[in-house]
C-alpha cells in the first residue's frame, strides 16, 4: 500500500472509505481497523472511530440509511401495498366463512359445534 504523510489526505480517505480502508501514514502509526465502541485514546491524536456501514451493521443508524436509499423506499412501499391487498383478502376470506357459518348453522343447528369436538 503507498504511504500518506498528509493527514488531510488521510482523513478525507477515511471519511469516503470509512473502515474498509486501511490508511497508514509514512511512520505507520496510523491502522483504521479500531472497534466501533472503542473510546478515542488520548495519547494518539490519529486514532479514529470505526464508522458503521450499509454492509451487515446492525445499527439503527445503519438500518435507516438503508431505507432511505431511493429503490430500496420504493420496493419498500410496494411490499406495504401487497401486505395491505393480502390482509383485505384475508378479511374478505372471514367474512365468506362467517356467511358459510351462519348459513350451516340455520340448516342443522349445532353441526358446526359437532364437527369442531
């Protein structure tokens, strides 16, 4: 990997790249690869946080990233539309079983209670 020795240029990287990518500065002091909730040392200025990423991060802030992404909102929508037909169906679904009831129970009261026993 080819040295940096400005740590604009390092910090610029790490902020485009975040921990994917591995800067060290020509004394290789500086290794990104430090954990998400390890504190900042004082000793080492060059030290950074880990960021979290679209990739497998279980944050939150991760999560909302992801479903703000524009194709992402929209299969999103689109899948609350086919749950919301699919639950109308199921409604409409009850209501003919409940009018099959009803109509079963006039014919021969209390088969369906027999049946269900």
């Amino acid at each position: 990997m080819s040295e940096v020795s400005n740590p604009e240029v390092i910090d610029e990287v790490m902020q485009k790249h975040g921990d994917i990518c591995e800067v060290q500065s020509k004394n290789n002091v500086r290794n990104e690869f430090t954990s998400d909730y390890e504190d900042e040392k004082p000793g080492n200025k060059r030290t950074r946080k880990r960021r979290a990423t679209n990739y497998g991060s279980t944050s939150s802030e991760a999560t909302s990233r992801r479903w703000t992404n524009r194709s992402t909102q929209a299969e999103f929508e689109n899948l609350k539309a086919r749950v919301k037909a699919l639950e109308d169906k199921i409604q409409s679904m009850e209501t003919k079983l409940q009018i099959i009831e009803d109509v079963v129970e006039k014919i021969a009261p209390g088969s369906i209670q027999s049946v269900i026993q």
